[in-house]
C-alpha cells in the first residue's frame, strides 16, 4: 500500500455525512491518498467508513485512532477484515489506548495497564476467528505510540506508528525506533491564520482537550515543557510549538521538518 509522503486527518462530527463525503472527494482530487480520522464521542468510524468507500474511488481511510477499550479484539478484527474486503487496499486500521477520561468518564469503562492490554490485545486480534470470505490480505496495523515500550511494540507488531503532541525530535526518535521500512506517522495541526491572537485563540480551543490528559502531558514534559506550560490554556511556547500556525510557507517549514526526522516511509 502506498500511502504517500502526506496524508490528511479530519474530524467529521461538524458535518453532515454527505457534507463529510465532499470534503473526502475534495481530498482525493488534491491528491492525498490517506485520510484519517479519530474515535472519540461522534460517528462510528467503520460504520462512516463503509458509506465514505461508495463516495469515493482511491482515497485509503485509516482510523487515527479506534479505541482499544469500546471493542473486544475479535470485534476489531472483524470490522478491519470487513472493510479490507469490501475495499481492497484502501483500508488501515489504526489503534490506540485513548485516555482515561474518555474510557471511564464517558464510557463507563475501566482503564487499566494500558500498555499491558495493548499488548494482549493485538496478539488476541491477531488469532481472532473470521469465517467470512477474507480480504486478500489483512489491512495494515498502525499503533498510536508516544513512550519507549509502546514504539517498540509497534516495531514488533504493526506496520507503522501513529503519533501527536510530538515535535520533530520525537519523530526521530520514533523512526530510530522503527526501523527504515516501517510507518511513522505524526499528526501536524495546522492553522492558517497569520494573525498571532486569532492563530492561538483557535490553537487554544484545539487545546482544551489534549493539553489535561495525562497521556499527552507526560510526552510533552517529556520534549522539555513545564508544568507551567500546561495551564491556563497552555503557554504561548507550548501552543507555537505543538500547532502550525502562519502562512503556508511557515505551515510547510513545519511539516518539512518533521518529514526531515524521518527518511524513510512517512505519513503527515
């Protein structure tokens, strides 16, 4: 599966579906050939994906990410098997342990030992049963990564990596980790605003939610950000270093450096 150099990512939960569709062929006439889009509180993603297919004719679909916690392994694989049959090679199924907040508070889940569960979970979606005529080969396995262990355990059992909140420097460290053939796929948010108040009014919006979980406070205290940086609606450092915000020539210096960390295969 060639999934190109850049990718888009997407959030649909403002759009009607044929409104999501749109911007789905939109994307594939500029170009990109991977979409992703989130799990969180809206849409089902392989439900959504399901109906995008028939909209669309090349553009692959990559959950970024499905959360490991609403589905047992066997039900993953039998979603990802599904949409790898009924769309061959336009498939990638991309997990991820989520965050507390959205498995316990929302959900009513338990969150435990997520990188222990991680672990058992792919090795049981892997050995899962599917007696339904089968893709001609399963999708590719991307798994959302920030810390050591999981990186390695994405190198051990997937295609690729999934990243967010990360600056350059992790998207090396993360390929070094990888190896050379494998996906390391970071998500960029980008603003094209010029003006400073509006670019980190809006970057700051984006923020509310990421910047209090603990997933993606500990990665960033991790690139060398204080406390400090984290409260009151993140600090101007923390908000012009994690989103890309100006023109689109300072836009594209931002994805530039991150496709420079990283040689090999890569997914913005």
């Amino acid at each position: 599966m060639d999934i190109g150099r850049l990718g888009a990512f997407c959030f649909f939960d403002a759009m009607t579906a044929e409104e999501s569709a749109a911007l789905c062929r939109r994307v594939e006439r500029m170009g990109y050939k991977v979409l992703w889009t989130p799990e969180a509180w809206a849409r089902e993603p392989f439900a959504h994906f399901g109906y995008l297919f028939g909209k669309t004719d090349r553009l692959i679909y990559a959950t970024g990410i499905a959360n490991i916690w609403f589905r047992d392994p066997i039900t993953m694989a039998s979603a990802a098997r599904t949409l790898a049959e009924a769309a061959e090679g336009r498939f990638i199924l991309g997990i991820g342990v989520s965050h507390r907040s959205l498995v316990e508070d929302l959900h009513g889940g338990k969150y435990a030992r997520p990188f222990s569960y991680m672990s058992e979970y792919v090795l049981r979606m892997k050995q899962a049963l599917y007696r339904a005529v089968p893709p001609k080969a399963d999708p590719p396995l991307v798994i959302a990564a920030l810390h050591p262990r999981m990186l390695a355990l994405a190198a051990r059992e997937a295609q690729g990596t999934h990243t967010y909140m990360c600056g350059p420097e992790h998207t090396a460290k993360a390929r070094a980790v990888m190896g050379p053939n494998a996906w390391v796929c970071p998500l960029l948010t980008v603003i094209l605003e010029r003006d400073a108040a509006k670019a980190r009014a809006r970057a700051r919006e984006h923020l509310s939610f990421y910047a209090v979980q603990p997933n993606y406070q500990r990665i960033l205290m991790s690139q060398g950000f204080a406390q400090a940086d984290l409260e009151n609606g993140c600090s101007d450092h923390l908000v012009d270093t994690m989103i890309a915000w100006g023109t689109e020539e300072k836009i594209a210096e931002r994805i530039d450096a991150h496709l420079a960390a990283t040689p090999a295969m890569c997914a913005c």
